[in-house]
C-alpha cells in the first residue's frame, strides 16, 4: 500500500519536454527512479509507456510518440488510476475484516457531509466532489427532515415546522438535462473544436442570468 502511494507521489514530480516527442527531464529522474522501483516495473518499460500511446489501425498496432503536454496528461491519469484502485482494494479489505456474517437489525450510521468547498483552484475532481456532497445533503434533508415531517403530520404529532434550504436548484445547476454543466461538458466533449473557453461561454450564456 504504502509502496503505491510513494509511486503515485513520484509520478506527481515527473515533468518532460518536447513538442512532439516527448522525454523525462534530467531534474526528473530520481523521481521517476523511485516511481519504477514502488511500482516494481522496469524504468526503460514504464518510461516508454509514459512517452507513447498505443493506435490500433485496422488489425496493426502502431506506437506513436507524445508530445510533453500529452505525456503529463497521461502521466497524470495514471496517477489517478493508481490511486483509485488502491482506495479501492482498501475498501474491499476494511469491509472483508469488519463483515458481520450474522445479520443485525440495529446499527448506528453517521453521515459526514462536508458541504460545497471553494478553493482557490478547483480542479474536475473537486467538481464531482461538491456534486456528491450535495446529493448526500439533498438526500439527508429529504430523510431527515421531509419525510420525517411527512410521518408527524400523519400521526397527529405536536410540533413544530422544522424549515431547511432545499439544494435543489444547486443540483439542478450541475445535474439538469438537457441544459446542466454535466450535459454542457458531455456535449463539448464530442465537438472536436471545443475548448476550455467555449465551455465556459456556453455555461455563462446558459447560467448567467439564472444563477
């Protein structure tokens, strides 16, 4: 696990260079180094597999060289897939050690919901981040409060209107077809000339005035 999360750290410190082919810079090395060892790889191998990708053309596989920018890209989605599945098998193990195989009625849940967070860069992941965050709340107020409320209406309880700001239009915001960012995003995604520019111009002309 923790040989992992080295690696994931080191690739984080690999830069290259190179317009159209790509190569780890010099300053780069001992990261990339270490990188190779975590991962239990061969550095020849694991650099050429940062460096390239692989084109199926018809039935022929053809190796084409990245440019720095692409490299990072690639570097970075290793990264995160590294990551992922490490967090992954971590579950899997916590819940393999804490199963219960007798079945219990009662049990003691604790939700932690951490709100929408805003920093001073907010990168796509901290995007879907704030989106879980609030279908969690959108989920707690429907529960804990709507429903709830629902039932003390229905058994004739004495009490008082408990009133909650509805993330609804949050939600809709982000989540809304055909017109949210996820469906913006999704659509500028297929357009071959779309830019970070024209996705942003595309949510100010629909959002602007709304929200």
């Amino acid at each position: 696990m923790f040989k992992v999360l080295s690696a994931v750290l080191h690739l984080g410190n690999i830069y290259f260079e190179g317009d159209t082919k790509s190569r780890i810079v010099d300053s780069s090395k001992e990261d990339f180094k270490v990188t190779a060892e975590m991962l239990g790889v061969d550095e020849e191998e694991l650099e050429f597999a940062l460096t390239h990708k692989k084109i199926t053309v018809v039935n022929e596989v053809v190796q084409k060289d990245l440019s720095a920018d692409e490299a990072t890209d690639l570097r970075d989605a290793l990264s995160k897939s590294l990551y992922s599945r490490l967090f992954d098998w971590m579950v899997e193990q916590l819940n393999n050690q804490t199963h219960n195989e007798k079945s219990s009625k009662n049990y003691i849940g604790v939700l932690d919901i951490f709100g929408f967070e805003n920093f001073k860069v907010n990168s796509f992941e901290q995007f879907l981040i704030n989106y879980a965050n609030e279908k969690l709340q959108k989920y707690f107020n429907h529960h804990i409060f709507s429903l709830e409320q629902e039932e003390y209406v229905r058994e004739g309880i004495d009490w008082s209107n408990i009133e909650f700001k509805d993330n609804q239009p949050c939600l809709d915001l982000i989540e809304k077809k055909p017109i949210g960012i996820i469906s913006i995003l999704g659509e500028e995604c297929r357009f071959p000339k779309a830019t970070d520019i024209t996705f942003i111009e595309k949510n100010h002309a629909n959002f602007h005035k709304k929200h």
